[in-house]
C-alpha cells in the first residue's frame, strides 16, 4: 500500500501520538499495533542519546513492536550524541532514506 505524499503528515502524527502513548502506558494493545501497522510504508527508525537501547529494545520486543522498526541507533554505538546530526543521518542510511526527508 503506497500513501500519498499529502497524507504523510497526519499518518506521522498519529504514529508519533500512538509511539508517545505506548512509551507512557507501556501498554502494546491491539488498537495501538493497528494504527502503527497502518503507517507501514512510512519507514520508522529510533534515533537517541540512550547509550545502547537495550530498555528500549526490550520494551518494543516485549509489546510486539519490535519488528516495525527499520532502524535503531543509539548514541554508545554511533560515538555521538543529539543534537550532533550524525545520528540522524545514521539511522536514515539504515533506512535507506535522505535524512532531511526524516521527522
């Protein structure tokens, strides 16, 4: 399924709203896998200054999440930490994507 481009943007605040809600809830309930699942086309990658990621990592595999996500770069494996735009670029490279296209 492919989005049109001027859909995009709602699609990522959901995906945001719906990420944001899982991470204060801890809760990986269906409602929320089936809105993330319908913002599939739009590549997800985690970008951030934890040192390995493990709790994050854990968190996504334990609520069944873990495979929506394209790419995971934490700062203790890039060698840098936000805002250094390297960690960025990082994960858009995993992604295949230009980093300026990323949110």
């Amino acid at each position: 399924m492919q989005i049109a481009p001027a859909a995009r943007d709602p699609l990522r605040g959901m995906l945001h709203h719906e990420l944001d809600r899982l991470a204060e809830n801890h809760n990986g309930d269906a409602e929320a896998r089936h809105h993330i699942d319908g913002c599939l086309d739009l590549p997800v990658g985690i970008a951030s200054n934890a040192f390995f990621g493990s709790v994050h990592h854990t968190c996504l595999t334990d609520h069944g999440l873990s495979d929506l996500i394209g790419a995971e770069v934490y700062s203790g494996g890039a060698g840098a930490r936000k805002p250094n735009p390297s960690l960025i670029h990082r994960a858009a490279d995993v992604l295949g994507l230009p980093a300026a296209s990323c949110v």
